[in-house]
C-alpha cells in the first residue's frame, strides 16, 4: 500500500523545531567550538488592533514571564519597526530561558487567534569562524549572525546584514554557515530561496 | 551489483520511481506504435533504423573515448592523481563495484561526469575547477553521484531513448527532402508520405520530452543511489549549492514584505500550495531539497 501512498511527512512541532537551536548549541560544543548566544532574542509580527491579546500585549507580557513560580523572569519591550512591524524584544542572559520565554510569547500570540500574524522568531549569535568554516584557523576571529527562524516554514536559517538596506548580506558566509548549523543539529531551511532577509533588527 | 552490508540503504521515493517507469514504458510504447504506423503506411523504416543503429553502436561502445575527445579529457594515473584515485577507489569498493579509469579536464568550469557502456568500461572525468573549488567531503559526494550514474547503467538507458530520438530525427530530414527532390510519378502517392512526415514530427518532439523527463528521473536516481555510496546525502547539497546554485538564490528581499503582501493577496490556506504554483522551482533546489530529506533520513532515522 504504502508504495502508491507516498512518503511519510513526519510534522515537526513549532516547539521540536524551534528548540533545535539548544541541540545546535550542544553540537557544536561536542565539535570542540565556542558559540555563544547574545542576551536578546525578538519575536517580529504584524500588529492588529482587532485582535484584543494583541492590542494588551504589554499586561500579558509580565504576566507571562513574570508570574508563577517556574517564571524566566525574562525582560521585555516592545518596538515598531519601519516596515509596519511589531517587534516583542527579550532579553535574558540564559540561553534556555531566553529561548523558552520566546516560545512561550509567540505561542500566547498563536493561541490567543494571532498565528498568521506570527512572522519569526529571532536569535543573535557569535560563531568563531573556525566553526563555520574549517579551513579558518582556530581562534582567528568570529562571526556575528542571526539565526531567522520562521514560523510558517517552521524552520531555520542563518543571516548575516552587512549594511541597513534590504539586499545588503554576506551570502557566502551564510551558506557555510547554513552548512555548519544544519550538521550541527539546527532544524535548517532547505530552500535558499526563502532565507529572506530582515534588515534593521531593533535590538 | 551486490550491495556490502555496510552500505546503509536509503528508501526510495515511490513518487519518482513509478514516474520513472512510466515514462519507459510511454517511451516504449511511442516508439512501438510509431514503427507500425510507419510501417504501414510504407515507408522503409526497418532500413533507417539499421543505418542509425550501427551508428549508435559504435557511439555507445566507443562512448568513453569520444567522450574524452570532445572534451579534452586526459587520463590520469595513479601516480598523477593520488588523492583522485584513491577517493574514488574508496567509494567503488565500498559499493562493491570495478575501479573506473579516472581523468581530468583543464576547464576552471566545475564539473564532473561519468560515461562507459558498463561498469566494467566506465570513466569518471573531473575538471580543476571543481577540485579547486569544493571541499573533500563536497568532491567525494559529487564523485558518489557519478559512479551512481555507472551503477545505475544510465549511459545505456539514455543511449537506447536517445536512439529513437535520432531515428525520428533521421527520418525528419529524410521526409523533408523527399517531399522537396522527390518524383511525384502518383497523385495519392504523396498524402500517406505527409501523414508520415507529420507524424514523425510529432513523435520527435513527444519522444524528446519523454527522455528528458527520464533524464530528470535518472538524475534524481543518481542523487539518490550516490547517497548510499558516499554515505553523505549532505555533502552532495553543499556541492550543488555551492557549484550550481551560486549565492544568487540567497535573495534580497526583506522577509516583511512577504507579511503584508500575504495579507492582502492569498488567504493564509492557499498560500503554500500558490507558492508552488507560482514559484519558479528550479530543478536544482528540489535535488538539494531531496538530498536534506535524505540526509535527515540518515541522521536521525526519519525525513523531514
């Protein structure tokens, strides 16, 4: 039967995938390479007033972050960008509440009837460039990146702006990068074209 | 070929392989019924395909050394290409199959290919372009995809399609300038002849798209069958990226834009499936999406 049913799509949960950064983490420290995450992480949606959680995000923030005795206790704020987005910005120096504080706000916003307002999460990290590229000496520097992960591809991906303007990014470190992530353990875009970039990340 | 345990086999995708079969078979069949309606309706068809046949022997048997000449191939030695040899000799044993002669191009295009009427009489050419410009693990899995091509006996395959495309073709041209020089000693005598011709036209260019649908199917054969040789489905990824794809596929749009534009222009439900639609999905990144899945599939036991 199965031969003429197709294949087995095995769905990953937005949780599975987005927590694959941690096992990244641990990959990489296996490898012998330092990574290290910065304190903020942002979520990045398209604001609607007629979506009443939305519109009181700032009560439901502490609320979520703050209450309760396993709270992250995580900081927040909220900024608008210049392309008509609003971005939910924490910031938190352990990696793994940072990263379940930003399942958790954009989980609330998917519950609460905002899913399809749901455009990334963000995280920043510094790679040495010996665990993007090999053939780098050890110890010769590091790259600073964003790891873009997308809620509607549920996946991945690195990015590397080199300037403000949309088109300004350093494709070729990317792509290694995307190549040492994913071995790593990173649930990674496979499709190149859908690294879309996001310039001018307000953290 | 018998398979040593060690390689890990991976599972195929019933999708491609019964398209794949499926266009053997309408191949097949095209060409069945062509031959009958040429036969027919008179015309010497039987003499053509022996002349074309012949031709397409000596190509297939001297397949390797045209290959060479057209291309500048130069074959190498074991002690010219020590690292060559040894890393294709690695993936060969590792698949149970013959050691093929090795040669390189002196083109900065990367590339690589395989051609030989069987494994016993293959060759595997690399440019320096490619070796120049991918990484060990990269090169090893692209030269995994081109023994693939020789154990999956793809040279054979493509010289029997294309051996009809040549017939039809022959026959094309030997209509056109019969229908141009030839006697009309008959009036009827030349409408079976323009059926004929335009039938032969229209199996020309039917019979093309099939063998290059198969040419699709036997490529993603290779990715495939290459995967389990080198064992790293991955590698083979980064290589195409890296060789075919270049950067230009990271694109310069800024990912908001696909927000707003979302909002006002499909319903979230139709977007994936006018995505695909409408998208412009080059064959190269459905290969590289095939080869993740298939890395996935190695890694951790399921696809993705």
């Amino acid at each position: 039967m199965g031969w003429f049913l197709g294949r087995r799509k095995t769905t990953d949960t937005t949780w599975d995938s987005m927590s694959s950064v941690s096992r990244m983490i641990n990959g990489f420290k296996r490898d012998g390479e330092a990574v290290s995450p910065r304190r903020n992480a942002g979520v990045v949606y398209r604001h609607d007033d007629g979506i009443p959680f939305m519109a009181s995000l700032p009560e439901h923030l502490d609320g979520i972050l703050y209450d309760g005795p396993s709270a992250t206790k995580t900081g927040w704020e909220i900024k608008d960008d210049d392309h008509g987005m609003r971005w939910a910005i924490l910031n938190d120096g352990n990696f793994q509440d940072l990263l379940s504080s930003i399942f958790t706000v954009s989980n609330a916003i998917k519950m609460n009837g905002g899913g399809q307002n749901l455009l990334a999460a963000v995280f920043e990290f510094d790679f040495t460039n010996h665990a993007v590229n090999h053939h780098a000496a050890s110890g010769s520097g590091f790259v600073h990146a964003y790891l873009i992960y997308r809620f509607d591809r549920n996946a991945y991906y690195p990015f590397v702006p080199t300037g403000e303007n949309a088109g300004e990014r350093d494709r070729e470190t990317e792509r290694m990068l995307g190549t040492a992530v994913r071995s790593a353990g990173l649930k990674t875009e496979n499709s190149l074209t859908e690294w879309l970039g996001l310039w001018g990340i307000p953290f | 070929m018998n398979t040593p345990q060690s390689v890990r086999k991976l599972k195929r995708d019933p999708g491609i392989v019964s398209r794949m079969y499926l266009t053997m078979l309408l191949i097949g069949v095209l060409y069945g019924i062509f031959g009958y309606v040429m036969l027919r309706l008179g015309v010497p068809v039987t003499f053509v395909a022996v002349i074309v046949l012949g031709l397409a022997i000596f190509q297939y048997f001297m397949s390797d050394r045209l290959v060479m000449m057209s291309t500048g191939a130069r074959e190498v030695s074991e002690e010219e290409a020590p690292n060559l040899h040894a890393m294709i000799r690695e993936l060969a044993d590792r698949y149970g199959m013959p050691m093929p002669k090795v040669a390189i191009i002196e083109s900065s295009m990367p590339n690589a290919f395989a051609t030989g009427r069987n494994p016993d009489n293959a060759l595997v050419a690399v440019t320096t372009g490619i070796l120049q410009r991918l990484t060990r693990r990269e090169l090893r899995a692209v030269l995994g995809h081109e023994l693939a091509h020789v154990a999956n006996r793809d040279m054979k395959v493509l010289a029997i399609s294309n051996f009809f495309v040549t017939l039809t073709s022959f026959l094309m041209t030997m209509f056109f300038f019969n229908m141009l020089f030839g006697r009309r000693d008959s009036g009827g005598g030349s409408a079976p002849l323009l059926i004929a011709y335009m039938v032969t036209i229209l199996v020309y260019f039917v019979g093309k798209l099939l063998v290059l649908a198969l040419t699709r199917y036997r490529e993603y054969g290779a990715d495939h069958t290459g995967s389990e040789i080198s064992g790293d489905p991955g590698g083979l990824a980064d290589a195409l990226e890296k060789i075919a794809m270049g950067m230009d596929y990271i694109p310069d749009e800024d990912l908001r834009r696909l927000q707003t534009a979302q909002a006002f222009l499909f319903a979230p439900a139709l977007r994936g499936f006018a995505a695909n639609m409408f998208s412009t999905h080059p064959p190269i990144e459905e290969r590289i999406a095939r080869l993740r899945d298939l890395e996935a599939e190695m890694r951790h036991g399921y696809r993705n």
